[in-house]
C-alpha cells in the first residue's frame, strides 16, 4: 500500500513584533478625527445647499406669473439651412480642389 506522508512546510511563518508607537500618535489620531469631521460638515452642507436650491426653484416656478404659451421661431432660419449645406459642400469642393491641384503636380 502507498501512503502519501505530508512534507514539511517550505516557510513557517514568523511573528514580527509590533512596531514601536510614534510618540505623535495622540496628535495623529486628532488629525484624523478632524478631517473626518470637516469631511461631515462639508458634505452635510452640499446636502444643505441643495434642498434650499430645490425649495428656491419651486418658489420660482410658483411665482412665475406669464407663463410661455407660444415659442417664438427664429427669423432667419434660412442661415441654418444654410450652414447645414455649407457643411457638407465645403469639404466635398475642398477635396476637388485638392484632387484637381494634385493632377497638376502641385505639392503645396
């Protein structure tokens, strides 16, 4: 019968004494606290901030005496047609242009 025996460990895992305290530590820790604090206030204002925009915008919105009931047409929207055709003309005509010029050996 084969029996398979268990081989010792490659690395047996040391223990590393825990490193010394900073002598700052009490002051470290106060930092942290701090910021964690400023972080706190700083996110409950944003929330703050926020309900007094939404509570604004509804005020807004209630006040609003004239409501639009027709929206106005621009007048010249001729010129947006008109650059709608300019954008797809120019680059078609630039490159004839640049096929044309090429034709005549002209490397500018």
């Amino acid at each position: 019968s084969s029996s398979i025996e268990a081989s010792p460990p490659l690395h047996t895992p040391r223990r590393h004494p825990r490193p010394p305290t900073p002598p700052n530590a009490p002051a470290m820790a106060l930092d942290g606290l701090l910021v964690r604090a400023v972080l706190l206030l700083s996110c409950a204002a944003a929330a703050w901030a926020q309900a007094v925009r939404g509570a604004a915008e509804k005020a807004a919105v209630a006040a609003a005496e004239y409501p639009m009931h027709k929206v106005p047409t621009n007048p010249h929207s001729d010129l947006a047609i008109a650059s709608i055709v300019a954008a797809v003309a120019v680059p078609i005509v630039a490159l004839g242009v640049m096929f044309w010029l090429k034709e005549k050996a002209w490397y500018g």
